[in-house]
C-alpha cells in the first residue's frame, strides 16, 4: 500500500496517528533548520514539516517541485492553522520520505494563474491538466455527466451504443472517413451523430434512448469547435414536443441542482424564432439583460410579410437610413453622458472586419430631457425623441443605430447589444438565463446550388399545419431573388433549440416517421429517388415496418459544461483538446503514416 | 400525449379508470364477433378487447401485426388472468383506436423464436432488436454499465474522455487510419485503446480514470470480433498489483449482485501463467470443472527448466509417443463405456482443420478395475493403469492422450477438454467462475521478425525481481531456435487477466513509470531512439515531469455482457453490430465516397 491516507482527507480528529501519504511536492519551503512541504494530490494539500534530523536525508534526496514523493509520519495538530484548506489543521511530522520519482522543472508554472502560454500548455497538456483551474473544469465535466445519467435513468432512459464506423452520407458537414481494409476502395465515415441510429431504435422499440456520445465533422475550425466533440444525445418515442420540453427542463434543472447548487424553478421562458430574430437579432438571444431591438425598417420577413416600419426615420434627407434596407436600434441604459471618445470607439467597433458596419449613429437621451444626436441636421429633436422612446429608451439612455442590408445589419446590432451588455456588466457569470427558441423555418436557402437545404437536419418534422404546404408544392425555386416568396419559406418546423445565457446548449426536433413525408423531404433536398435510397434506404425501409411517433434532443456537452463553469472556451472543458488546424499538438497528431499501411488499405495520396 | 400508461404498468388496481395507451399490434385474434389484441411497447403487453361495436372501425381500419396504434378506452378485470405477464389481471375495453402508422409484413416474425436467418436479422437489425431475446441483452447490458458506473463513482473514480483522433503508433494490432482534410498527407488513427492517455491522467494527477468507451482494431474477425468495440477502461495511481486486484474484485461482485442477483462471496482464486497453461492448456482455464490435464511428456518451459515427465509412456515401442515432443492427457469421468463409435467421432473431432491433430488414444478404466486401451500392443494394463492414475482418472473414467508438438497438443488437449466439459453438461450457463490469471510472461518472442514483442503491451512493467535482467541483458536473440534461452523468455510481466468461464474479461497490469525502464522496453521490442520518441515521445516527456506509480485494467464489455447473459456470442449484445467482414450490412457500410471527398482529402485509390 502506497498510502493510508489521500492529501485531502485528515483532519483534526486524525492527529496523533501515524500515516503515509504520496503525492506531489507543490512547494519547499525552508524556516531555519525545518522544512515546510506542501504535498498534493488530486484530493488536496496537506502540510508536512521535517525536522532538522531529516535534513542529512534532504541534503542526500532533495525534492524539487513536482517531485513524487511517499512520506510516513504522524498528523499533528498546528500551531498555525490554515483555515483555508480542509487539511488546515493539521500537519504531518515527517519520520521519512522516499523519492518515487523525480521531476524536471517544468515548463511553467503548475498554479491558478500560469506562466504558461497557450502553445506551451497544449504541448504539454498532461502538466496544464494538474493545475487546480483546468482540474476543476474535468470535475464539473463529471459531476454534469453523472448527473446527466442519472436523471436519464430515473426517467426510463437506456444507454445504448451506436457504432461509429459507419456510412458516409454527405447532407450538411463534412464526414471523416475511414477507409476499410477488408472492403478495399470503400470507406467507413465516423457519425456526426448517432441521429439514424437512434430513430432506428424508436422504430425497434426501446422508447427512451440516450448516450453521452463523441461525435465527428470535419469543419473548418473557429476557436469554439473541435473536430471531434460530444453530445448528450437523446430520443422518446409517442412524445408530442411539449413532452421533450418538459423531459428536458427537468434535465437541466437536475443539472444546475447537483452540478451547481442552484434551483432553478423559474419558468423558462419560450419565444419563436422570429421573435428571436426580431427582437435580439439571433436565434440564440442572451436574455440575462433587455436591451432589445428596435426594428426602425427592416427586410426581415417577419410573421410571412416584409415588413417596413420606417416612417420615424425615412424621408428626412438622410441618405444613410433613407436608402437602407433595415435600421435597427437598441437604448443602452445609462451612457447618455458618453464622450465624444467613447462614441468614436463604438463606431470603430462596430467598423472592425468581425461586424463589418460603415458607421453607427447615436441619440443621447440627456438627464434634462434633451436630446442630442450625431444625425442632428436631418432630425428635429422631437423626431429623436420619438425614435428614442419607440426604442424604449429612457432619460439617461444613448440609443445607437445601424443601417445597412438586413442579415449583416441584423447580425451587428445583436453583436453590439451583447458588447454593450458585457461592458455595463449585464452579462453576469453566475446568472444562469435558460430559454426554448421554437417554430425555426425547416428550410434555409443554400444561394450557391440554388436549393433547399434542412435547417436543422433532413429527419426534422414540419409542423403539422405545414405538411400540406410542402406536400402540394413544388420545391423548385424559380426565382432564386425571391425565395422567400416561396411557400417553403413559410414552413415551420416542429424544432426547438434550448438556449442558455445566449449560447445553444441543446437543438431538436419531433421527427418525420412516415415514409412519404420523409421521401418528399429529401427530394425538397434536391435528393434523386436512386441518392435517398442509397444513403438512407435502411431509415426509409425501417418507417415501412411500424415506426412510432418520436423526436428528441442533443445538447452540446462541451458548451453546456463550459457555461456553466463561467468560461467561453470549450477547450478547457476538454482533458485533450485540439488546436485550431485540428492537431494535438501533444501527440504530434495527425502525422504521417507508413508505406505499409497505405498499401494494405489501397490509397495513395494525391497532394495538390 | 401520446398515452397515459405504457403497456406494462396496469395492475388490478387501475381496474375501472380511462387509459389510454400506444403501442404495437402484436397479435390480432378473432373470437366470433370479438377481437382481442396483444399490445406490445418496450415495458410489456397488455391486452385489448374490441366488442363487436367497433367491428366497423376494424373492416375500415384493419389492423395487421406490427402496426403502431393509439387506443382508448377502460381497464377492467379480466374474467380469465393470465399469470404469465405483469399486466394479467386486466384487459383494456377499447373504445376507439388511431392507426399511427401502418406495418408491412416484416421479413421474418418478431419473436423469442425467430424463423429469420443470420443474414436476414443483420440486414433489418430494427426489427431483429424489437425481438424479446435481443431487448433483454440490451438491458442487461445497460444495468452491467450502470452498476459497473456505480461501484467506480462510489470508489472515487472520474469518468474522463479522451480522444478519438490520436496518432498512429503501430505497434501491436493494426490502427484504422482518417486522413486529415486540414493537414494533407496526414492521417489520425482511432484508438485501439486509451492506454496512453490514462497514464497521462495519472501524470496530471487524476488518481482514479474510468471510461466505458470504443475501442478500434482493425484486424481479421473471427466470429467474436468486432472492428469495434467497448472496454471498461480503468487506472489508478499509487497502487500495486494487489491494490488493483481488491479494487476489481469489488467491480465484478458488485455487477453480479446488481445484474443477475448473485452473491458472489467466495475467494476468487488465482493461478499463475504458467500452472494455467500447465493444467488446462490456456491461459484463461475455465474453472467451473476439473479434468486437469496430465503431462506424461513436454517440451513446455515450466518454472524455467525444460520439463520431460515421459518415463510412463516412453521406451514401449510406441513411435507416436516416443517422437512426441509432449504427451498429454486428461481423464474424462464416467465414460469408460463409450463405444468404438464414440471414440471414433471423438479421433475424428481432434483431426478437424481447427483442432489439427493426428488422432487420439484412449484407455478405458473400466468399472470393474481393469483397463482398456487403443494402444494395448504396447502398454500392458499395469502400465495403462498407471498412466490413468496419475492422469486423475478413477473406475468409470476414460483417459484421452494426444501426442505431437508441443504448442498444437496442449491447445488441441484444452480444446478437448473444454468439448468434453461441455458434452458432459459440466459448463454450465448458470454457474460463474472467476479467477485470476498472473505472472505472465512479459515478452513473447516473434518468430516472423526475430524480434520480442510485448504480449501485454509495452507499457507492462516487468516484475521488481526481473527488472535488473531486462536492463542487464541485451535483447538481441542470436539464436532463434533457442529463444527460450535467452534472460528475457523469464522475464515476468506485473499482468494480471480477470477470467471468467473460461473467457478473458478483463486484464491490466502495473505500468512502467520512469523514462529509463520505458526506453528500454522500446528498444527490447527492437525500436530505435528516434522510432520510440516519434510515436511516444509526448509518454517519455510525461515520465519526466514526476509520473506517479499507477496500473490499471481494461474489462471487455460486449464480452463481458454476453458471458453474463449465456451467451457466446458478443454480437447478439451490440444493438448495431458488423459482419465477418466488417460490414455494417443494414446500412451497407462501408461504401464508395464521392469525388469531391478524394479531392478534399487528396488521397486516391490504389487498388491492387
């Protein structure tokens, strides 16, 4: 036995026995002729103090930092105690310690706040993941994983594996592939989800299916996305959408129950896509704070018509709004008195390539009831007052207004809305906001090939008022300038994202299980008879044979965990994550492989 | 919703309410102008009444085995119970009922006793799952994870993910490879197991990892292969083998009890390498029975000395023993009567390809104390006496003895003997022996390349007693014929395999920790320095930054699962399983990729 006790278990009660502890030297600390050892493990820290008559033994085996090390002693109750830590009250009187192995010095520091830069502490991740902070992400990972499980099993659902070798069935990302040795010239793909294979098992039965899964898509990377990530991954069957809804509330409130000590009993709140569009400007709406927008003119079709709300602002000379196809503002509370430097600095905010506006125009609500704004020679100041109160704004407030083509105007005033949040502290760490965005369009226009393509995935139910619309239309865009005039704009899908804090934590949907509504979905895809069959004949075979009603959810558990734990980067939420060009740079990964393996697979490569 | 039961939750006292139910049609029965019907979902049957007044509904709506419906209508007592099923005591009085969808007459009937093929069930597996018997095997294998998540929760473990896409280090079994889109030329491998990065978590500090994760190797299967497949991965810092032994005997007595209600309290024995390979021929003995083999001659390298028992059998003129290299035997209990055609099915069975011997000798001890044998001519019956005697056999017994080299006839004898246990019904389903087998040796020599491979992997430490060999010799083997020679053919690993039944579950072994010990096993399996520190040079760095002493173990799911569910098959316990040739033949994976995928990935085929 290596240890009678871990570095985080003794307490008072324990003083005067003798124990063995191992670990790992965190620092030495010299008083005179005693030395001060803080020793670590995964549990804690506890004190050891050796003796001057151990100090023939330090000057024949010193440790060093990171040194592994057992020792035998006896707890002691301090002098000194450290009300800080749970072993504070303890320490450990060194009788004697032995070397289980020696460390270098590391490349930085294995503390809270680190020396270490980002591309040091990716290569030598097996150090970065010692340090306290990344450790307490991985214990959060966990503690929402278990959680997570056992509210699934409490409530009938059965983990079942789904295989990961599978077929490649390119609709949406990218597959990796794997080719097959024993089927030469044919290649496996790793599952972007286990989404077939999970409506697979609704039709066979098994009612309520779940799986903590990796999944794969080989997607150009932004800072928040790996190549290879994981979802909590679930399906009911003879559900309606208000019973995912309900299922799942439940799971997300067990979560914050067991996971942060927080009761969230509050009725989470729902909104319908475009009242996410309208009002926020995205569909994942941070609802911590208001703030909300104030749709002066816009393109956005919203509740089916164009709407164009532009009579405070058209027609008063100002070419900028006058010629816009949208202008947006929002009231930012208290920042009337912003300077002529700090407008300056927003406005080259919001001109950054990342938003991509030409200019904003602002309207202070002075405190005497005044206003003055930056677009004074076009609008009177009862006109200002007007658009400022229609923006909901108040004495005190700056209402800030961009002008510009719909999606990219849209986009950059809910960019701007969430800084502005984040700078007045808005956007609070540990406020949790939780919110359903539901009825999402069930198709995007894909400008590049002229089709349709499915918003969340091609097995995603139209609502039941809208099947006939797709069933008696055509799919064919005529006009690809006016797609939207096209019915299958209009069809909204029996979908819904669960939104935390402004961040997708979960997308899913009630699914198509009929066989025809599901062929006609794929040929609104563009999908030949011959290319549906090949790629999805088994789904389409199985819906002849008895599917039940279903649908289900994924939540994205790198996001979730990393919410929760206050960080924006899922990286560290994950033990061995990968950089932005997909490498493990720890592993040196990927890397080249041997003559003998592209000759037993029958691939060479084909560098451009 | 959908229902306001399932189909196995009604009892006697929900007698009189208003149910309403969802399900599949299992069976449709007329009785005169009645129908009764077995609805069927994940939780069981309940039966159905249609009165004679819903006939219209029946001639317009006709029902046919496996179509999904909703019914409505009244639970009542039933006149006559069935005690059979949980849901006996009461049948539904329907009122109306929605078809949800309709069911085409699947391929092959959806019960305990199917009358579909192999190939059949593969390809429709969503139907094979809906049958009784393989649901079972899935819910056993959920509670076999849950528990197996339990008992390692409660001991301190954390469930951590590692990757998927690692590094290629061929060494061993052979990786499946995925090309890199973002890095040309380069490719991932999948992992074969997360062996590497758990001792890295033991370097950061992680004390106790589990995982239940796939693993992947892309060799030929054998009928209880899979390209794919699950381990209940584990590690542990500062422990020895003895640590690591109660923590899993604890894991496997927990699954017992939680999954099959079993007890299992009694000392789980332990045998070494060599006494298993000794007395049964294997190295995982099924131990449910005896018949222990005797060694009357053998060239086995037992407890290093070259052992030659032959003096029984040698020196009678009988050639086939006397050129034997060993002789072996075992004592088969109570078929001392079997007849002449009975031993000929037996001498044919040992000349089959798989087993691959010449024939078989037999002495009978007959009931009444004398003996019987093939080999009369030259044995007299004092010497079949004497040969059956020290084999174990007793009146009534009869003693098989094959004779050739030394590798095929001990596993040809264990194969026998496992047929015979079998024949005698001494392998019984119901009954679970466990055992462990340690001391394996640490290398294995391979004849193809002349070189030692690990036979656990290179990870394995040596024992205490044997490192100083493996530093103090040099591994290069000059003579081939006498490997067994060489220092290192006595190495000793610190392995341990858990079996059961005969089949190996699980096995792990106490790690190397110090660079120096790792770079030699690197170069004892003959890889150079650049070779070791470009496939492990991220371990080797590990080992320098304070590695603690850790080992672990890795448990075969699927396998595991099937022995506990008396099974032999690991295929009839993964709900989406490959073939022999590791296609995935419901979805038809793998298949061809499209152009685009090849340009992407700038690789091309290369077919031979």
């Amino acid at each position: 036995m290596y240890r009678t006790h871990n570095c985080g278990e003794l307490r008072i009660e324990n003083a005067n026995s003798q124990v063995t502890l191992a670990g790992w030297v965190q620092t030495v600390r010299k008083f005179g002729a005693i030395t001060f050892i803080d020793l670590r493990d995964r549990y804690g820290i506890t004190q050891l103090l050796l003796g001057e008559e151990l100090n023939y033994l330090l000057d024949e085996n010193p440790l060093g930092r990171e040194y592994v090390i057992q020792v035998t002693g006896t707890a002691q109750e301090r002098t000194n105690k450290n009300p800080n830590i749970p072993t504070g009250d303890i320490e450990i009187h060194v009788q004697s310690y032995t070397i289980l192995n020696k460390s270098a010095v590391p490349p930085f520091t294995i503390t809270d706040e680190t020396d270490g830069g980002d591309d040091l502490r990716m290569k030598y991740r097996y150090l970065d993941l010692r340090r306290n902070a990344v450790k307490k992400n991985l214990e959060l990972r966990y503690a929402v994983n278990r959680s997570a499980r056992n509210y699934l099993h409490e409530n009938s659902f059965m983990d079942i594996e789904t295989p990961f070798l599978i077929k490649s069935t390119p609709e949406g990302a990218r597959d990796f592939v794997v080719p097959s040795r024993m089927n030469p010239g044919q290649f496996y793909a790793l599952p972007q989800s286990p989404q077939t294979f999970k409506q697979l098992l609704m039709v066979s039965g098994y009612d309520r299916y779940y799986q903590i899964v990796k999944c794969f898509r080989d997607e150009d990377l932004r800072a928040d996305r790996q190549p290879e990530f994981t979802q909590i991954d679930c399906e009911m069957s003879f559900v309606e959408q208000e019973d995912i809804i309900n299922m799942f509330e439940g799971l997300v409130r067990r979560i914050f129950k067991d996971v942060k000590d927080i009761d969230y009993t509050e009725v989470i709140s729902r909104m319908t896509w475009e009242d996410a569009m309208w009002q926020y400007g995205n569909d994942k709406p941070d609802i911590r704070f208001g703030m909300q927008i104030l749709n002066l003119k816009s393109a956005f079709n919203r509740n089916n018509q164009i709407e164009a709300t532009g009579e405070l602002i058209n027609g008063a000379g100002f070419g900028v709004f006058d010629n816009a196809e949208t202008v947006l503002a929002i009231a930012v509370p208290g920042c009337s008195e912003y300077t002529r430097k700090q407008t300056d600095e927003l406005t080259e905010w919001v001109k950054r390539p990342q938003i991509g506006m030409q200019g904003l125009v602002f309207i202070k609500c002075n405190a005497d009831g005044t206003y003055k704004s930056s677009v004074d020679k076009f609008y009177s100041e009862d006109k200002l007052k007007a658009i400022a109160t229609a923006a909901g704004a108040k004495a005190g407030d700056l209402v800030l207004i961009l002008a510009g083509r719909e999606e990219r105007t849209r986009k950059a005033t809910s960019e701007l809305r969430l800084e502005m949040g984040k700078r007045l502290g808005l956007r609070k760490e540990n406020e949790f906001k939780l919110l359903w965005v539901m009825d999402f369009p069930l198709f995007e226009y894909a400008e590049e090939e002229n089709r349709w393509v499915a918003r969340h995935h091609p097995f995603t139910s139209p609502k039941p008022s809208d099947i006939a619309t797709m069933i008696n239309n055509n799919p064919v865009i005529d006009n690809p300038e006016k797609y939207l005039e096209h019915p299958y704009s209009n069809i909204k899908a029996n979908a819904y994202d669960m939104v935390l804090n402004g961040n997708e934590i979960g997308g899913g949907s009630i699914r198509i299980f009929q066989r025809e509504l599901q062929e006609k979905m794929f040929a609104a895809l563009g999908m030949s008879t011959e290319e549906a069959n090949h790629k999805f004949g088994f789904l389409l075979g199985a819906f002849e044979y008895g599917a039940p009603p279903h649908g289900g959810i994924a939540f994205g558990f790198d996001r979730l965990c990393s919410i929760l734990g206050g960080s924006e980067s899922i990286r560290d939420f994950i033990a061995f994550p990968k950089n932005n060009s997909g490498r493990d740079v720890m592993l040196d990964a990927p890397s080249e492989i041997d003559e003998k393996q592209f000759a037993e697979l029958q691939i060479k490569l084909n560098l451009q």
